[in-house]
C-alpha cells in the first residue's frame, strides 16, 4: 500500500517516529507535528520528565514551534497531528491558536479533551481514528514497561 504524500496517515506516521521518540526517553510515548501548505514546519514529542515542566506535551511544544516558525500566534492555516486525543490544556491551546484542523489517533478515555465537550476553536475541523491502532499500542508498551 502507498502512501499519498499529503495524507492524513503520512502526516500521523511523522507523529509516530515523534512518539517513538519519547519512548525511547522514557516519556509518556505521544508525538505531534503541525503541517502548513502540506509541509511539516513543526516536530515534537511528550519531554515532561526531561524538562521537569508539566505544560511540555508534545502538542504544546509543537504548536509553539510552529508558531515560532511562522512568526505568528494564529495558526489558521495550519493542521496539528498528534498522536493520542489531546488533553484539556492542549485543545485549548489549539483553540488559542486557531488551528484549522486537528488529527488525532488514539482516543484517550481518561484525560482527553473531548469527554469535556468540544473545547476546540468553533472553527477547528477535527478527525480522529488515524493510526488509531498504532498509537494505542505505544501507550500500551510504554505503560507496561513501567508496571515491570
């Protein structure tokens, strides 16, 4: 099977190699990319522990790089990708921002945003469900390494 190069799936495949990342850092394995006119302009991965900062979710992180990247606080014209459902903080960051649409994988039952309600920008698309599997079972492995 091949991958168009500006689908959902690729940009979440991205997302992963991210997760995986924080994984490997014994970070809570979520991973995040922010994509404009079909160009990644920002990576990141869950660095609580690393940075000893509760606010450095991989969303977080991402959404101020992409900001960064392009010099502004509004990010209407772009897509986050992010792994698991994004937590409270996260959504309303990216309602902050204004993102255009968020793409999510793994629905996270206890902590996610949406078992709130919609905490997104009236304006924010969202899809869900992509790599939905392949996200789940780094969180999987990640909790049962720590139950070792």
């Amino acid at each position: 099977m091949t991958l168009s190069l500006y689908s959902d799936e690729h940009y979440m495949r991205e997302a992963l190699k991210q997760a995986r990342y924080a994984l490997a850092e014994e970070e809570i394995p979520i991973g995040a990319v922010v994509v404009l006119e079909r160009q990644i302009i920002a990576r990141a991965y869950n660095q609580t522990e690393k940075l000893r900062d509760v606010t450095a979710h991989a969303e977080m992180l991402a959404l101020t790089a992409a900001a960064n990247y392009v010099g502004n606080k509004y990010l209407s014209d772009c897509t986050l990708y992010v792994t698991i459902e994004p937590c409270v903080m996260c959504a309303g960051a990216s309602a902050w921002a204004q993102v255009r649409r968020v793409v999510y994988g793994a629905h996270e039952e206890k902590r996610g945003f949406r078992r709130y309600g919609n905490l997104l920008h009236p304006k924010t698309e969202l899809a869900t469900g992509i790599l939905a599997t392949e996200s789940a079972e780094l969180m999987q492995q990640f909790f049962a390494q720590k139950r070792k």
